[in-house]
C-alpha cells in the first residue's frame, strides 16, 4: 500500500511517498513559495532530483506539478495516481471538534477551515490544500486529517483550562489544547517500543525541542499536560516565539509601543524567543556559536530553554507521582549533546542520572543515555511525524482505527 503524506503550509506543500509494506519513503519534496513564484524539490529514494522554479498561483498548480513529477519525468516514481492508496494530511488544529484522525469529506474540510479563527497560520491552508488536492488526485483515493491537537484530548479540565472567567471556554473556546501531539503520540510509542515495555505501564515526559518546542506528560499512553496552549506559543522559549509570559506583560509592551493585537501577536511569535533575546539568529546552532564566541545573551537564551526544561521535567514528575523516561526529541533534542547533559545534570533527587558517554554524537539515532544504575531511562528519540500519518491513514481506510 502506497500513501502520500501532505504538510501545508500557506506557501509551501511539503510531502512524502511511503511504501507501507515496509515503511519507507519512495520519494519526497516540497513546493514551496506557492503565491509567491513557484519552486519543486522532489527526490526519488535513488537520488534522482528535480529542482525547478516553476508557477504556482496556488495549491492546486502545486498539486498538479507534484503529480507530474511522481508519474512522468526523470524522477517519476509511480506509473499513475492510481497506485496511491490514500492521501494523508497533517492539521494543527483540530479543536474539540477533533479529537481522532478522520476521513476528510467536505463539511469535515469546511470544519477545520472553521476552526482559522483558533490558528490563523495553518488551519485555512490546510483546508486549501486539501480542497485543491481533491480537485487534482483521483476522487476515487480515500483523504485523511491527521490532528495535531488529538493526542491532548486526553488531557483532564484541571490541566487545559486557564484561570479566566468560564465564559472564555464556553462562548469562545480559549483553553489549552496543546500541539506536536503526532510527534509526542509517535516517540512515546517508540521508546515503549525500545524499552520492552507496554506503554499503559509507563510515566514519560515527552520532549520535542526545535524551531517549535513542546514538552508532554505521557502516563499510560495518554497525554494528561503539555506545555503548548490555546496557540503554539506557550511554553518554553522558542526560536522565534516568547514562551510563557505573564499576560500583564504583554498588555503592557502592547500599550507603550502602541501595537495593534496582531501585531502584539507578530511581536511575541515572530520576533521573540531565541532571536529576541540573543539579538543574534533564532537557529540553535548559531546561538551556541556565538555563545562560544562570548556572546552573553545567545548563551543566556541558551541557558532560558534548558532552565525552562528542567522545570517541567520536576513539575511533571510530581503530577505523575514519579517518572519511568524522559524523551528528547526534534532538532535540539535529536542533536543538541550538550542541551541533553545540561538538563540532566543534578537530577539525581528525581533518579535522573545521564551517561555523559553514551549521550555524545548521537546525530538523530535512537539511543539510551542514561546511566546504568539512573531509576530513570533517558533516551534520544528521532521523531518521525510522516510516518505516524501515514500509518494511521492506512489503518482508517482498512478499517482499522
Ligand atoms: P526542527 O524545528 O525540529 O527542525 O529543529 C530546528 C532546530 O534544531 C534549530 O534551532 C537548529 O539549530 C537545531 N539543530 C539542528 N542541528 C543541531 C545541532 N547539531 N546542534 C544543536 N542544535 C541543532
């Protein structure tokens, strides 16, 4: 069974060909500058590539040049659109109206572009891909919304709902409903896996550190907290998003720079996090250059985001009254040795205890890096959300889900 996975974006349409019989990519890509101009890099698992500027109005000319590139070409991989069984797309935000991965018939498509007002950046060029994706591949092909939100859904009152008046939830719909939840659902999964153990027995908290940042408690499979909110901007210091803040902060900046609130918002998600502190780049890695090369405020960004960890690591320690793992994964998490030891370091009253050995040069593998006598695993997780969305596809349209 073949199934093409779809990230979209508002300028970009991001996608994966996977091959289910044995889980691997056959090709990948992205169109991007969709709006804008046009361009395609697509790469067929041999090597073969394409890289061309092309013109894309809008998603579906994306659309239409992804099926050329994967039936005709030099880097065509399938024959027709008929070999690919079924369509899935990632959706950030699924609300309380989606708390399971769906089959994506019109009201559901004309659902989630409904839900724009709650995640202005994503939701309305999900429904735009999707709406254009329906026009292009065969009606025959089965489409299915993968929501990040879902894995929250889980979560109890007392954890997503904020201290405001009822009223706020009730004719608004402003609570915490948390995201990377297919990443978080996906690593939780794969550490059960590595651990031997069945994941209902399991205390974990989930961290997924990159550009975005989230970190989750997983008990029993489920998450009970996560440290996003009603927008992808709570949390932890991130590379351009602030973090948590306390709301009287940002009326007040608000009202001495005289921001309108969507600016305010551009403020606090586009020009905070690691570039607004370090003034230097929003990138980790520039960070910790220029961090070794005395740059007081990278090292200081740098030191917020592994504070910041720490943190909910001990407080969602306490909620789950003890810890089996600790998970890091994403581009920091997957990369960043130095990030892992520092936040493991003097953890040994929660029985955190790292191997600074196996922890060095992971580079993305899956690999343990605690100590053998740490109470509790610490371990590099590579986050795969590709395929979480593919294998759910494929177990909705066999009825398995
Ligand atoms: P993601 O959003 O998951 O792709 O992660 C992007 C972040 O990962 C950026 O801040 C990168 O600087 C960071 N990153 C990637 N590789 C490394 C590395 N080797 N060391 C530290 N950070 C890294």
């Amino acid at each position: 069974m073949k199934i093409l996975v779809i990230n979209a974006g508002s300028s970009s349409l991001k996608y994966q060909l996977l091959d289910m019989d044995d889980e691997s990519v056959i090709a990948k890509g992205n169109c991007d500058r969709i709006g804008i101009g046009g361009h395609i890099k697509h790469t067929a698992a041999d090597g073969r590539t394409i890289d061309v500027d092309c013109d894309f109005p809008t998603h579906t000319e994306a659309f239409e040049k992804l099926v050329e590139v994967l039936t005709t070409g030099e880097a065509a991989v399938i024959k027709s659109m008929d070999e690919i069984n079924a369509v899935g797309h990632r959706i950030v935000q699924g609300a309380e109206i989606f708390n399971k991965t769906t089959l994506a018939t019109d009201e559901v498509i004309q659902q989630i572009d409904d839900l724009a007002e709650l995640a202005p950046v994503h939701n309305h060029p999900h429904a735009l891909a999707l709406r254009a994706c329906k026009k292009v591949i065969p009606a025959t092909t089965p489409q299915v919304v993968v929501f990040d939100t879902a894995f929250h859904a889980t979560m109890p009152e007392k954890a997503f709902m904020f201290g405001m008046p009822y009223e706020c939830y009730e004719k608004y719909h402003v609570r915490k409903y948390g995201f990377h939840g297919t990443s978080h659902r996906f690593v939780s999964q794969a550490l059960a896996d590595a651990m031997g153990k069945d994941i209902k027995d399991l205390k974990i908290v989930s961290c997924h550190l990159g550009n975005g940042s989230s970190i989750t408690a997983v008990e029993g499979g489920k998450s009970i907290d996560t440290s996003m909110g009603f927008t992808p901007l709570d949390g932890v210091i991130m590379g351009t998003r602030s973090g948590c803040v306390d709301a009287s902060a940002v009326t007040f900046i608000q009202n001495k720079l005289g921001l309108s609130p969507s600016e305010m918002s551009d403020y606090l998600n586009k020009k905070s996090g690691f570039l607004g502190i370090s003034g230097v780049s929003s990138d980790a890695r520039d960070l910790g250059a220029a961090a070794e090369e005395g740059n007081k405020r990278a090292k200081l960004a740098l030191e917020m985001l592994r504070y910041e960890i720490k943190k909910y690591i001990g407080s969602y320690a306490a909620i789950m009254n003890g810890l089996d793992a600790v998970l890091f994964t994403g581009g920091i998490g997957e990369n960043s040795d130095d990030l892992r030891e520092d936040v493991c370091s003097n953890m040994e009253y929660l029985g955190i205890k790292i191997d600074k050995a196996a922890n060095k040069g992971l580079r993305g593998k899956l690999a343990k890096i605690s100590a053998p006598d740490s109470k509790v695993e610490v371990w590099v997780v590579p986050t795969n959300e590709e395929l979480l969305i593919a294998r759910d596809t494929k177990a909705l349209v066999e009825g398995n889900l």
